[in-house]
C-alpha cells in the first residue's frame, strides 16, 4: 500500500498548537483538509508531467505505440490510461494526528505502485509541504 503520511514540523506551529489547546475533532478536520488538498495538488503536478523528483521520463517505445494505437497522448506523460487510478485517490483515514491518502481499489494500488517505481510521482515535494502547512494553519486557527 502506498501511503503519505506528512506532519507539520515548525516550532512556530507547533508551539502555536499548544497554546490554543484544540479539540481532537478540530486537528482532524484540519488535517483532512489540508490532506484533501494535496490530493488536488498532487494530481495536478502528475497531469502536468511532473513526479516528485521532475519531469517525467518519456514512455518507452513500445508502449508509446500501443498507447498511440489506442487513440492516447504519447507526448506528454502524465500517468493516465483511463483515468481510473487518479479517479481513485483518496482520504483513507483522518485522525487528529495523522491523514493516510491511498487507494480503495486493489488494481489501482498495484497500478500506482508499478508506476511509483518507474516514475516517483506519490508524495510530497517541497513546495508542496509548504501549502500543506499553510492549509492545516488556515483551517486550524479558524
């Protein structure tokens, strides 16, 4: 299974957790939207062709011929056939301390893991902690 798990390791925010004394229920909805958010980010980043480490490698010929026999894009790579296993990334499980992002359908886990292993793309960049933080602030201190 592939997971991400982020936390949010600024003092400045944690210290400012610890002083507004939040319920369980207020961390959760935070961090389930500002992971909800991801999912959107990181979608995005793949459909434009970018993994987590940069630009996607091209597809390898042979495959770039069935794809263009099957009417698809063989220009620009962005993991998508069907649509199906993008279709079915989502919140697994929220807690107040932690949000799992994953797969409900066994083939799509397998297909994002083959994909995973050729082209990095399930995760968290740089930029992308950034606006997670960012996220889970906005909603947290509401």
């Amino acid at each position: 299974m592939i997971d991400v798990i982020t936390t949010a390791n600024s003092a400045k925010v944690l210290a400012a957790i610890k002083k507004a004394q939040p319920t369980a229920r207020v961390s959760e909805r935070a961090l389930g939207r500002a992971a909800t958010g991801h999912i959107l980010d990181m979608l995005r980043r793949v459909d434009k062709g970018v993994g987590l480490g940069g630009r996607f490698k091209p597809y390898h010929p042979l495959y770039a011929e069935y794809r263009a026999e099957k009417g698809r894009s063989t220009s620009a790579v962005n993991l998508q056939f069907t649509g199906e296993m993008f279709a079915d990334v989502s919140l697994k499980k929220t807690t107040s301390t932690e949000a799992v992002i994953g797969f409900s359908k066994e083939i799509e886990r397998r297909k994002a893991a083959s994909n995973q292993k050729n082209r990095p793309w399930f995760g968290v960049t740089d930029q992308e902690q950034k606006r997670i933080v960012s996220r889970f602030k906005r909603e947290f201190f509401k």
